[in-house]
C-alpha cells in the first residue's frame, strides 16, 4: 500500500509591495510547508485535538502557548519530526531586499502577486523536497491555506507546479479552510512564530524550541536566475 504524504501549506504577509503607504504591505513574505505521513498523522491530530480539549479551546487558534506551556505544546510535535514522519520547512523574504521577480516593477518581469505567491510556492517545495525526496510510490497530497482564487487562477497555479521537473509528482493540489483543518492551523501558529525570528524579535525559548524547522532565506537571487 503506498503511503500517502500530507504537506500543509500557509503563508505569512502578503504578495504585495507597498512599504511605507496608507494600507502599506507586510515587510516580509514567508510560507510554510508542514508535511506529515500516514503513522504521525494520527500521532500528531491526538495531540492537537487532546491538548485543544484539556485547554477548552474548542474554536480555531492562530497563536502558539505562551509560557512553559510552549514546549509541551511543541515537543510532541517535535518528536514526530525526530521519528521521521513529520518535516517542516520555511522561506521567506524581506521585502525591500528581494531581487527575484513579480514582486516589483522591473526590467526583466511586472509586478504580478498571483505569478509571485506561485513563484514562492515552488520556491518553497523546491527547497522542502530538495532536503528529502520522497519515495516514488508515495502518493503526495498538497493542502493550500485557502485564498481568493478563480477556477483559471487555480488550475495555473496547479499546473505551474505539476510542470517543474523539480518537484515529484502530486497526487492531488487543493485548497482548504484552517478553521476545519487542524494541521493547516499548527502551519500557521508556527508560521506566526517563524515570523518572529525572521523579524529577529523572537526570544531565545521560542528559537531553540523551533529549530526542528528547516529555513532558508530567498531574498536575493543571483546569477543562477529565476527558474
């Protein structure tokens, strides 16, 4: 039987550029891939749910424990990620800094958020996969953080990334609701966290805490271009 793959995706800020303006954009852009199997999804959704219930928390959360209940919160999570059935990976950019494209106006691309936020997803599960290919039987689901999207928006993006001879094949791209889906809304209490070492406002707990999530900076891009 082959095993199946769940990568869970969110994002931090915006696909914007409008730093310093009335209803400016996000200083940073980040995203966040949280890939769990078969054996640690059940694992990981009794803790959530577990600690959700003995914490009366019976509505959607975007923000991690505060205190010492930070690590009992993380480290069954990251115990997961030590057994190998759950791996979490992050990029993210400054803004004012980047030099890749769509996300200004420039000689070589427009300034496009939806070519953007697609660039930044295979960006993301380039560098997520790169660290570990799965195997070729695994069949491989990825669950987008829902965002307004039209059905031709939708179908580009998913053929943007069925296309990259970079990436393996994806059994099914879909887009769902973190309000029903407990593994989009830890991407995104993580994510959340991650944008505070980013910003490097973080305090020393949270990082040491964190530092089972591979993170690479895609702010500059050189001579090895775009694609």
């Amino acid at each position: 039987m082959a095993k199946h793959l769940y990568v869970f995706i969110d994002e931090s800020g915006d696909p914007g550029y409008a730093i310093g303006e009335t209803g400016a954009s996000s200083a940073h852009y980040a995203e966040l891939a949280l890939q769990i199997d078969d054996e640690g999804l059940v694992d990981f959704l009794t803790h959530i749910i577990s600690w959700r219930y003995c914490q009366g928390r019976f509505y959607e959360s975007k923000t991690l424990p505060k205190g010492r209940a930070l690590a009992r919160y993380i480290n069954p999570i990251r115990e997961i990620h030590c057994r190998g059935n759950l791996h979490i990976s992050c990029v993210y950019l400054i803004k004012e800094h980047y030099t890749g494209p769509y996300l200004k106006p420039s000689p070589a691309t427009n300034q496009n958020p939806i070519f953007f936020r697609n660039f930044i997803h295979k960006k993301l599960l380039e560098f997520h996969f790169g660290k570990s290919s799965p195997a070729k039987e695994a069949e491989i689901h990825l669950i987008f953080d829902r965002y307004t999207m039209s059905r031709e928006l939708s179908r580009n993006m998913k053929d943007y990334l069925h296309n990259n001879w970079n990436l393996p094949d994806f059994e099914h791209i879909c887009h769902a609701d973190s309000i029903y889906t407990e593994a989009l809304q830890v991407a995104s209490q993580l994510l959340i966290a991650v944008k505070d070492i980013i910003l490097q406002i973080a305090n020393n707990e949270t990082q040491n805490l964190l530092n089972f999530i591979a993170m690479k900076d895609i702010t500059s891009f050189r001579s090895r271009g775009y694609e």
